[in-house]
C-alpha cells in the first residue's frame, strides 16, 4: 500500500504524543499507528470515518485518547467488545496496545465494519473480530466478556441496561465521555462507578469505568 507521507505522522511525532499520554510505544507499534492512518485516509474519501482532516489531532484525539484507556484495563486475559466502532477507536489502538486483547468490533454499518476488517488484515492482528451487528442484538456471539467499551454513544441508559444484562454479563464498561455526560451515567444502576479519569491534553473529556453490581 502506498503511504501518504504527508498525511501520516512521522515517529519522532508519534512517540512524543505518547508521552503526553504517558504510553510507551515499541517499534511494531508506531508501525502499525502509521498503516493505520494510512488506511484511515484511503477509505475516509468513500466512507465517512472521521471528520477530523489534521494528521496531529487524528493522532492526539482518536489514536492516544483510545490508547490511553490500555491503563485501565484487566491486566492478563481480557475478552473486549468495542459497541459502535465506527473507524475502529477506541478497539483498534487499544489493540495495539495490548495485542493479547480478545477483541470484538461491534459495528451495522456494512461499509465501516469492511474498512475495520481491511485494518485488521493490514495490520496482521490476531484475536481480533467485526460483528456487523446492532449490540442489542448480541448475545452470546460475544459473552462471556470482561469488558465493554464505548466512545462515541449517546443511549447510555438502553447500553448499561444491555451490558448488565444476564445474557451479555460483562463485568466491567470502560466509557470516553466529556464532562456534561458523566452525571447522567453515574446516574445509572446496575454500576458501581470510579472516579473519572481526566484524559490528557483534552478540555473536560473523561475516561469512566463501571464495575457490574453483583
């Protein structure tokens, strides 16, 4: 695949923003940010993936906010479900992040799920998986699971219902959320809820961890 150089970050650009993250980047990491960002570009002109067109803040706001909820994750054997992909964040780089993820895509939009699938392939992830479905519909193509992740929903109430749910069970949501949302969700049952956790070089955008209520 060709790389447009000037719409993908450089390596000294892509380890600086980490740090901001407090991330650690290997080589195959940096790598695979960049094919990535790549691919991004490709497919955004045919279907709308992002609306962001600045290389640096696709890098700060999509690629290090997904990456920097890695920290939060069960350290060994984590099965993930990512509701409403969308252009792959925050699963993908949380992927990168953790390579030993069992991930689940979960995104209807046929075209977005078959760009998430190119990245996959592109990227040679392993573990990894697209369920071109609504979430509502998912059951036990995805439990048990240990955590679910979110970053760009708005129904909270229906998902935590969903997530909480016998049939689904998982034992811990993972949300990005700016700050007008977090009381609403707080306000959900079913979670016992962290203290949110500032995401860095960002204006009132958190990171939201629930654990389900036994």
């Amino acid at each position: 695949m060709t790389t447009n150089t000037a719409r993908v970050p450089s390596k000294e650009a892509i380890e600086r923003a980490a740090k901001e993250f407090k991330l650690t980047l290997n080589n195959q990491q940096v790598e695979q940010i960049q094919q990535y960002t790549n691919i991004l570009w490709t497919w955004n002109d045919k279907v709308n993936l992002t609306a962001i067109r600045d290389p640096l803040e696709i890098l700060y706001r999509h690629f290090c906010e997904s990456m920097f909820g890695s920290t939060l994750l069960p350290v060994e054997n984590c099965r993930l479900a990512d509701v409403g992909s969308g252009g792959g964040f925050p699963g993908l780089p949380l992927k990168i992040m953790r390579p030993d993820l069992q991930l689940f895509l979960v995104e209807s939009n046929v075209k977005k799920a078959t760009f998430l699938a190119e990245v996959i392939r592109e990227l040679g992830l392993t573990d990894a998986r697209v369920l071109v479905s609504r979430y509502e519909e998912l059951a036990e193509e995805v439990a048990p699971l240990d955590v679910i992740c979110s970053r760009a929903l708005g129904d909270f109430s229906n998902f935590l219902t969903w997530a909480a749910s016998p049939s689904v069970s998982a034992k811990q949501v993972l949300l990005w959320l700016g700050g007008r949302d977090l009381e609403e969700v707080r306000a959900q049952p079913s979670w016992i809820w962290s203290e949110p956790l500032p995401i860095p070089k960002s204006l009132q955008r958190f990171l939201l961890t629930g654990t389900r209520a036994e």
